[in-house]
C-alpha cells in the first residue's frame, strides 16, 4: 500500500512538471496572408516568447491573433430577453369620506423586453515588428483562448518561433 502512494505522488508530480513544460513552434509566413501557428486545445495557450526573423531586403511586420479561424471579427447576433425589478407603484389621488386626498404608494414587480441588437467585434491583435535582416525576440505573456493566428503585413518572408505552454 505504501508503495502505491509513494507511485501515485511522483506520478501527480511528473503530470505537474509536463504540463508546465513550454513547447516551441516556428512557421514561414509569407507576405499578404494569414496562416493558423497554433490551436488551443482544452484551454488557453500562454505564449512566453516571440521570436521575428526578418527577410534579408524587407522589415518584418506581423500581428499575432486571437481567432478560431482566419477571420479578424466576430458577430454577436441580436437577441431579446427579459428584465425583472421592483418598484414603487404610486396610486392616486383617492379621497376618502371628508374630502382628503392621500396618495398610496405600493410595490409593484415590472417585467421589460430588452433587445439588444447585432455587434461586430474585433478579435485581440498583437503586433510585432523586426528591422531587415535581424531576429528579435519579444519576451512576453500573452493568453490566446480561440488559437494563434499569424497575419503578414510586410513585404517578404517572416519567421515566426514561438514559447509556449498550454
């Protein structure tokens, strides 16, 4: 028995070391696209580090993207729902018998349609830069949910490497 313990603590503790392990990935991502560097899977990924190697005639100019796909928007669709408070309800005037008037006020529960129409956002963007014919690294601590996403604004060739965890 004791040794199933003893096995069973160095196992949580090689689980507990693999996942805060960091991976490296690197891509060439040519001028005027958009191409997936990595997709999240069960969770959010935490890049450490970006690396830019630049083409040897042309500055890198690059955006990292938060996105699911190759698109930089997102809908939210319009919807209605309700909306519930309570209030004072005033009744009045009432008169009694001799010819006062009083004003009575009660709680009243009053229910609303809200609509809230369609919106077009944007996702996160991280943009990098790299002078011709250099490498830069840029130390960071960036937390992507959808998955990583390059865009190449510039006019050659860049390498991307990227630290991660996930």
């Amino acid at each position: 028995m004791k040794n199933y313990l003893k096995l069973t603590i160095m196992g949580l503790m090689l689980i507990g070391l693999n996942a805060s392990a960091a991976f490296t990935t690197s891509l060439t991502v040519v001028p005027g696209t958009m191409t997936n560097l990595l997709t999240a899977i069960n969770g959010s990924i935490d890049i450490k580090s970006v690396t830019v190697q630049a083409a040897v005639t042309t500055n890198a100019l690059f955006s990292l993207v938060d996105t699911p796909t190759n698109s930089l928007v997102y809908v939210n669709p319009a919807y209605t729902n309700k909306l519930r408070y309570a209030t004072n309800m005033i009744y009045g005037p009432l008169t009694n018998y001799y010819g006062v008037t009083n004003f009575l006020t009660n709680i009243a529960l009053i229910t609303v349609s809200n609509v809230v129409a369609q919106s077009t956002n944007n996702y996160n963007t991280f943009g990098f830069s790299a002078a011709a014919n250099s490498t830069v690294t840029y130390d960071q601590d960036l937390y992507f949910n959808h998955g990583a996403w390059v865009t190449n604004f510039g006019g050659g060739n860049v390498v991307v490497t990227i630290t991660y965890v996930q």
